[in-house]
C-alpha cells in the first residue's frame, strides 16, 4: 500500500468525536447532555479498570480484609456506585440521582443541573466473583422542576418515553458502551491501550426474528402462566436457551443475535425482579431504538406509570416477532 492510499483509510470514530458530531447536528443542544455522556463514559473506563482489577483486589484481600492502600475492601457494586455518583456530581450537569444502591434520592449540591440520571452501578452482581460479564445501565431524564431548585420525585416518575438519553456498559469479553438519544443506538468497543472507546457498530438494528430465549428456567414452576406457556413454545421451537444472569450481557446478546429475554412475575417475585427505572425503562429504550420490542406481559414497558423510585417489573425483552408471540399467551 502506498503512503498517500494509507493516508487516505478511514481510521476509527472516538466516542467523544462520534458525540460532538451528534451534538453539532443539534443547533438548539446546549452541549450539557454530550458533556454528561462523556461523565458516565470515564466513570465506566474507571469501573472497567475496577472489574479487571478484582481478581488481583482477591489475592491482595487475601493478606487480611484491606487492600494495599490500607482501605477497607469494598463490594465492587459500591466502589460502581461510588465511581458513578462522584462523576455525575464533579460533572455538574446533574441535579439528581437514583441508584440501585441507596433508597433515597442522592443529590449531588447541584440545583442548577438540567438532567436526572437513574443507574444501576454493576449489574449482575452474582457473577462478579466468577469472572462472568456484568455491567453498569442508565437512564437520564431531563428535570420538570424549575433550575435551581432542588430535585424531586417527579423528576424520576416522567415515565420511559420521557428518558432523553439511556445506555449501559458491559465489562465482557471486551468493554463496551451502547447508548441512545432517540436517533437509533450506536456501540462502542472500549480500547484498553488507548483508553478510547471507538465506535464499532453503527446504528444497529435487532433482527425481527431470533431463536434465543434467555430465562432462568429453574424458577419455572413459579412463573405466571403465559410465561410457562410460551416457555413450552420455546422447547417445541428448539430454540436455544442461553442465560448468563446478567442482565445486560443477556440482553445485548440478544439484541445483536434475535432472542428474547424473560423475567416474569412469580410467586416469589409478585411484580417481577428488575427495576424500572434503571434496568427496564433504558433496556427498552434501546431496545425500541433498535426495532426490537418489549413488554411486561400488557402493555409496552415505555407505557408502564411508574409510582415509587424502585418498582418492579416484569420484563419481556427482545426480538419483535419474539415479543408479539409471547404477548399471545398472555
Ligand atoms: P443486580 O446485580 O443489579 O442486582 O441485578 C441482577 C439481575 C439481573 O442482572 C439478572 O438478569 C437477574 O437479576 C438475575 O436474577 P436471577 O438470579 O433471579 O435469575
Ligand atoms: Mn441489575
Ligand atoms: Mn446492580
């Protein structure tokens, strides 16, 4: 290859350039939702560091219960927690936000913040110590409250069509970072050596189709009827069962491949196990934005009103077709 023909290849989008794209293609964007964007996404470089770190953390933890700074060993779900609510406060373009970790509103001494951002810090937290995918979801809403107030529930309560902007990060095989604003999703592959995250799959879209289902099956006796029902048309399909009890792994898996995610309502669960705000809601968001479908068994999850910051719900997730033929068990 000649030098002027190297010159002239294409070479990688950076998140940070892929975001100031999208932003300039926005007169009317103040910039504060690209600069929020950029916040969660040196958060997860932060956490990525962390989850590859933690096998290493164990052997040092080995030497007595401090790591080698002297500090006390944290659960990585709280050093996650941590991590997130110090970026979005140093941030300054969040007034608020709720967390999987903690049953109020945390506020962050910003009143003059326009956004509100609900996460889940890592989820999947059964698998961190086995070396398993895990993750980190958000949702952000722009707040109804006037600026300069101090935030309230009616921030969170807007509903899921109401999010702005919803993503995850999943710590896997690679790291990467998937996120909406409402114009499609795009994923970026995070690149260790350079500490980038570059653009790799651009607006991608869900095939309608799938033979995947992913439902922790042991559960199965409980579940709701229509779920046990269509669990049966999954067997009779042969499809294939795939659960790796992440959440986010399963669903990007999914999302990419054509499958269907369930976590329905059972006896030990009444309204299902995931959360709202912060697992459900920007799931779906991606999932809408991607032309795959979701459902809590009645109506679109985006449709769900929520009542309290970590309701529950069942969740239905994945490929359209999938999701329309479990909504005829129900
Ligand atoms: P978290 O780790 O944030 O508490 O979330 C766990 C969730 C979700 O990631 C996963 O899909 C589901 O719980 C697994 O639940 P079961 O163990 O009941 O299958
Ligand atoms: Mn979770
Ligand atoms: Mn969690």
């Amino acid at each position: 290859m000649t030098k002027q023909e190297t010159l002239a290849m294409p070479v990688g989008v950076t998140l940070d350039r892929f975001i100031k794209r999208q932003q300039s293609a926005m007169p009317a964007a103040s910039g504060e939702l690209s600069q929020l964007l950029r916040d969660i996404a040196l958060a997860g470089k932060i956490i990525n560091r962390e989850v590859n770190r933690a096998g290493l953390v164990d052997i040092t933890g080995a030497f007595g219960s401090q790591n080698v700074q002297g500090e006390d060993q944290q659960k990585l779900d709280v050093v996650a927690d941590i991590r997130f609510l110090r970026a979005l406060k140093n941030g300054g373009e969040v007034c608020a936000v709720i967390t999987e970790e903690e049953d109020e509103i945390t506020y962050t001494d910003n009143d003059n913040g326009k956004y509100v951002v609900a996460i889940d810090p890592l989820d999947g937290s059964s698998n961190i110590d086995v070396n398993v995918s895990i993750g980190t979801i958000f949702s952000i809403y722009r707040r109804v409250t006037p600026i300069g107030s101090k935030a309230t529930l009616e921030d969170f309560m807007q509903g899921g069509r109401s999010q702005v902007a919803a993503g995850y990060i999943l710590y896997g095989s690679s790291t990467i970072l998937v996120y909406t604003t409402g114009h499609g999703v795009n994923v970026f592959t995070y690149e260790n050596s350079l500490g980038e995250f570059f653009l790799s799959h651009n607006e991608i879209c869900s095939p309608a189709d799938g033979s995947i289902y992913s439902v922790n099956e042991g559960n199965y006796n409980d579940f709701v009827s229509a779920a046990r029902s269509y669990i049966v048309n999954c067997h009779l399909k042969e499809y294939a069962g795939r659960y790796i009890g992440s959440l986010v792994a399963d669903f990007h898996r999914n999302l990419l491949k054509g499958g269907i995610y369930l976590y329905p309502e059972s006896k030990k669960y009444p309204q299902g196990k995931l959360r709202l705000l912060y697992e459900c809601y920007p799931l779906a968001f991606i999932a809408q934005q991607a032309g795959a479908a979701s459902t809590d068994g009645y109506q679109d999850v985006l449709d769900i009103v929520p009542r309290e910051l970590h309701q529950r719900s069942p969740f239905y997730v994945g490929s359209k077709n999938m999701v329309n033929d479990l909504l005829l068990h129900f």
